[in-house]
C-alpha cells in the first residue's frame, strides 16, 4: 500500500511535464528517461519536497535566465514559489500583507501561517488554485425561461456568474461549481485583493453572491448573524472571503465519503480561509507580482 508521502509525490507528478521532472530529478538520478525519473521520485525517501527548495530549480524559474512559461509548466513555479514562502515563515517575526488598493498591514502570527504550510496536501492545493488559473473557462449555457430558451453566460472570473450557474446547472452539478466559487474567492483575495478593492461589486451583484442560490438557509442564515453582529467584513474582499468559505463548507458536505485525502483540505478551508488567503498573498508579492498579468493570463 503507498504511504502518504508516495501518495502525494504522485499527486505532483500528475501536474509536472517531463522538463520539470528532468530539472528536479536529473541532478540527483543522472540522464534518464522522464518516466524512469518518475518512478524514481515516486520511490525516493522524503518525496519530492526538498528538491523543490533545491537553489538551482528555483533559479531556473525565477532567476534572471529563468524562462518559467516557456521551458518549464506554470504549475512548478507555483509549488516552487509556495515551498519558498512557507521556509521563510519558519524563521520570520511577521509578514507584510497586502489588504486592498494601495492598504498594507503586518502579519505577526506566523507561526499560524507556517502551520497551516506544514502540510504537503495543502501546499499541493495551493500550487494547484494557481496553476488553474492560468487557463480559465467562460462561455454561455442554454437555459429554459418563461419566454422559451434563453443563453446564460459564466465566466470562471466573473463570481456573479459563475454564481448564476448554481441556479441553472444539474444537481450532480452543482458542487463542481461550489468548489470552483470558492477556488475564485481565494484566487481574487489572495493574488488580486487590489482588484477586488478597487472596483468592488454594485449593490445587485452584492446581494446575488449573498443570496448564492447554492447555500443551504442553514448557511444563509449565519451569514445573516454575521452580517448583522458585524463580525462580516463589509468590504468586498470581506465579502468574497465570507463566500469562499461558505462555498467550500457546501462543496465539501455534498462530497460522497470516504472523502480523498488530496480533497480533505477543502473541509478545513472555511476555518483556514483567511491563513491560506494571506500564503497566496505572500507568494503573490514575493514572486508573481511583476508579471501577475503574464502569469495568469489577463488584467482582471
């Protein structure tokens, strides 16, 4: 049976291409064949997290010779980048945080945020949320309405619609597009909070992202308490926060169980939202931030 540790170097190897594998592993096990060098990383003690805080594969992507979108996959930057940020933490008195447009404030609880990059699961998540992002799905859906067939367009930036869907979609659909929701809320808080702050959302969107058609009235009524005890952020990216959790709470209950363990950490997330939004934060203002356009493809 594999151990967790083989069962996440797998879990990254499905993401990385044959270039990234041959830069993490070519050093240590010689010029072999992509495949023989995944079968080796799959069997080698200590799995595949120290190769990624190796000083030549973080060079290679981020270096001045670096040339990380076209050499290399976007994915390994990302678990690159995610390994960097949470060894600093162990070692850091506090991190700054970027809160909004032209707004900064200090985190001294790193320890909490360390913690939370303890696990290889959640590392892997993060790299993940990323990486997914580099490559976004919009388009339109045929919906039946009172006045015949009418199309409904989503986009995977756009949360109002991308909400919409949850009114439209199957039912086996739907925590798909939950979990997708609440992969967007920590997308946008944590790599473009400037964004979200800036523009924000009008009063009609804000209140169709509070309603979420997907939400149990168990869940809308605690938001409500929370709105009305004022322990809801009122800004937007309070707003986004508040439904990144409650779509990742949704998503993960409608999941069937045994839950896989690569899938867990989306019950710990509407707890561990803000930690994992101020790692993405990190990462962003240490290594994306120059080319954040570049990385992900668009200005929002």
């Amino acid at each position: 049976m594999p151990t967790e540790e083989q069962l996440v170097t797998t879990a990254y190897l499905e993401h990385l291409s044959d270039a990234d594998v041959s830069l993490l592993a070519g050093q240590e096990f010689g010029d072999l064949s992509p495949r023989a060098l995944r079968r080796l990383l799959t069997e080698r003690r200590g799995g595949i997290d120290d190769l990624l805080g190796k000083r030549e594969v973080f060079d290679a992507i981020f270096g001045p010779e670096g040339a990380p979108l076209v050499q290399l996959s976007p994915f390994l930057a990302f678990a690159v980048a995610v390994e960097q940020v949470l060894r600093r933490l162990k070692t850091a008195s506090y991190v700054p945080e970027r809160v909004g447009w032209g707004k900064g404030a200090l985190v001294f609880d790193t320890a909490q945020l360390a913690e939370f990059g303890s696990s290889p699961w959640r590392r892997l998540f993060l790299a993940e949320l990323l990486a997914s992002y580099t490559r976004v799905a919009s388009g339109s859906v045929l919906v039946a309405s009172s006045r015949g067939w009418r199309r409904q367009r989503f986009s995977e930036l756009d949360p109002v619609r991308l909400a919409g869907l949850l009114d439209v979609v199957p039912e086996a659909e739907r925590p798909g597009v939950l979990r997708r929701l609440g992969d967007l809320a920590l997308f946008l808080t944590g790599v473009f909070p400037d964004y979200v702050e800036r523009h924000g959302f009008g009063p009609v969107a804000e209140s169709r992202l509070r309603r979420l058609g997907g939400m149990s009235p168990r869940q809308q009524g605690r938001w409500a308490d929370e709105r009305a005890t004022g322990t809801a952020d009122a800004g937007p990216v309070g707003l986004l926060e508040q439904l990144g959790r409650r779509c990742y709470e949704a998503a993960f209950d409608s999941m069937p169980r045994p839950v896989p363990a690569g899938l867990a950490v989306l019950g710990e997330l509407p707890g561990r939202f803000d930690q994992a939004r101020r790692v993405l934060g990190l990462v962003t203002d240490s290594f994306l931030f120059p080319a954040r356009d570049r990385w992900f493809g668009f200005a929002p």
